[in-house]
C-alpha cells in the first residue's frame, strides 16, 4: 500500500479578540515537551503567529487520524498553556496592521528582504499530502496526471473566505495569497523527471529564487523524500476532513500510477489558460457553483464533478480499503459544506467571535 504522510499549518490567536498572536517559539516548545510528541513533529511556520506539524510516514488512513488528533491536541494544550488557542483556518478572519514578528531563521530572513509586504501577509495555512512513489519518473507520471485534479481539490478544501473581519468573496483567500510568490500556481506539465530537474535547476541557478523551496507549484516532487506533494489544500477545520484529503489524494496518486504502468493513454493536457481559469472559479466559488470537470473539460455542477472524482479512483479506494470512509467524508462535504461555508454562516449568525470560536473549538474535534 502507498504510503502517506500529512502536514498541517494552524494560527495561534487570542481567545477574547481573535487577533493573530506571536507565541509559535513558546508554543512549539510547550508541545515538543509532551510526552506524545516526537522531536521535528512541531516546528514554527514563517511568521511567529504559525505552528506546523508533520505526521510520521503513514500506512492507513486510521494512522493518519490518530497522529493528527495528537499532534493538534498537543498544540491546543500547549496553546491553552500560553493565553492563546490554536485555530484551523487558511487565513485569519482578522488581523491588525502592526506586523507580525518573523521566525528568526535565515531563509526567513532571506525572504523578508525579498519580499517584505508579501511575508508581511503570509497568514495563510495549509495542508500538504505527500504520497510516497517508486522513482521520481513514476513521480513527474502522478504530477501530469493529477494536475487537472488540482482546482476540484482546492474547491472542496476551501476554508479560508475571510480576511482583515470581511468575506473576501472567495472560498479560498489563502490561494489568492499564496500565488503571489514567483513560482506558484498550477504546476506545468513535465516531459520526464529530467526536464522537472532541468527546470527547477534552472530556476534556482538563474537567481530567481533563492532555493528549491521557493518553488510553490500546487503539487511538487519533494527534495527531500521519496514522495509527490500535493499542496493546494487549506488547512481543514477537522482532522476528519484532513483524512479523507489524504485518501482523495493518495487514491488520484495510486490511478495514476496504474494508468502509467497500464500504459494508457497520456494524462490529458488542457490548455494551461483553461485550468488557470478553472482554478481561479474554484477559488472563488469553492463547491458553491460549478467545476470544470477534469475528465471532459466541461463545466459541470460541483456535485456531479465530485461524483466523478469518487468514482475515477474508485479502484483505488477499494484496493486500500479506504472505500466506505473515504464516500461517507465526501458526501457529508456536499451536505454540510466546506469550511469557507462553515465560516460564513457563522459570522451571519454571531459575528466574528462566532467564528473564532469554530475555528478554535473545531481544530480538536
């Protein structure tokens, strides 16, 4: 069975004001003191307002759920422990204009002096999937053919609708946010993992970015292990959410592996306009309106599309026996709605302490 691993991104924020607050260095030190914590599951993020955490490699979708509940636990303790509370959300619903102290760390550094108003915004959290493969050819294979996968997933992560105390008119502000940084966006399409080397090389050694970090495609091999990371999901309200984002993704990794070694024909290449357009709808509207639907192109109700997407790796599902699960998550998604939904319907209802309060009480559920 593929393996996979999941990395989070969390807000620290004061209980009464829902401000931002800068406590990761004592937060991320409180919570790699507790006994169920491994040393590097909890860093720092760029701004000192931010907590990450990383699961160990993972077999089952059970596994990833287990370590995400620690390790938010330990962070919400640890939070708790220091005045503030630990949040789930892509951006802050608000903010205030007097800056954000910096992780003293020299790529940080390095960035600020880039791009400082940029790092200066840089309140967004996400989700990363990674997804172990067998080469990077196999690699670059997954990143062709989930690639127009890519807005259907960042529409039903959207959890990131409200910035500075007002809805931002998009599901996911993160994204918008995010995309800002030199290499972002929707990945290319890569002949093999030659030219994917070729070009991130080239990338770096023209001094465009500092280092391969610096590149923030939506999906990406990883430098530093074996695996294909998949990161244009916002940080979800629940680890229940996570975990079916971690089989979604693993089970579109596993169908495009058997289509490649079942040589099948090539992922399809839409048009790089048409799934940049279909990226920003999907941003905009999350599961609220339509999708392109990665299979003919089409645009189609948001429902209809993820029935296709279920039913696309539904082979995959089965074989992991991630199946049931995996269905019953997506269908609650549909009836329940995305975080960016879960959001705003609380601000209409109680106003900005009503979110805070969901995005803080949820993040341990």
């Amino acid at each position: 069975m593929t393996t996979i691993g999941v990395e989070e991104e969390y807000l620290l924020v004061d209980p009464i004001s829902g401000f931002p607050v800068p406590q990761a260095e004592k937060v991320c030190l409180a919570a790699g003191q507790a006994r169920s914590v491994a040393e590097q599951e909890v860093q720092a993020e760029l701004l000192q307002t931010q907590v990450e955490v990383a699961t160990p490699v993972c077999r089952t979708l059970d596994e990833v759920g287990g370590h995400l509940l620690r390790l938010r636990h330990a962070v919400g303790e640890a939070a708790e422990e220091h005045g503030c509370r630990m949040a789930a959300c892509g951006t802050p619903p608000l903010r205030d204009d007097r800056g954000t102290a910096v992780t003293d760390r020299a790529r940080y550094r390095a960035m600020v002096a880039q791009a400082p108003q940029l790092v200066a915004e840089q309140h967004v959290n996400g989700m990363h999937v990674h997804v172990g493969v067998p080469s990077r050819e196999a690699g670059v294979e997954v990143l062709n053919r989930v690639r127009p996968w890519l807005p259907v997933l960042t529409a039903m992560s959207a959890n990131s609708p409200l910035w500075d105390g007002h809805d931002t008119g998009f599901a996911s502000w993160r994204t918008v946010i995010f995309n800002r940084w030199p290499v972002s966006g929707l990945p290319p399409v890569f002949r093999d993992a030659a030219d994917y080397d070729r070009r991130v090389r080239h990338l770096v050694e023209s001094g465009l970015i500092a280092d391969t970090g610096q590149i923030y495609w939506q999906a990406r091999l990883s430098e530093r292990y074996p695996t294909v990371e998949v990161r244009c999901l916002d940080v979800q309200l629940r680890a229940d959410d996570a975990v079916m984002f971690a089989g979604v993704v693993r089970a579109l990794a596993e169908t495009a592996l058997a289509e490649a070694t079942a040589g099948r024909a090539p992922a399809p290449d839409r048009a790089p306009e048409l799934l940049q357009a279909s990226m920003w709808h999907a941003v905009r509207h999350g599961l609220g309106d339509t999708l392109i639907d990665p299979a003919s192109g089409e645009q189609r109700r948001a429902g209809d599309v993820l029935c296709g997407l279920l039913r696309h790796v539904a082979p995959a599902l089965d074989a992991s026996g991630d199946s049931r699960q995996v269905t019953a998550l997506v269908h609650r998604l549909l009836q329940h709605g995305t975080g960016a939904d879960r959001q705003r319907a609380a601000l209409a209802a109680g106003g900005p302490s009503a979110v805070t309060d969901l995005i803080t009480e949820e993040a341990t559920m």
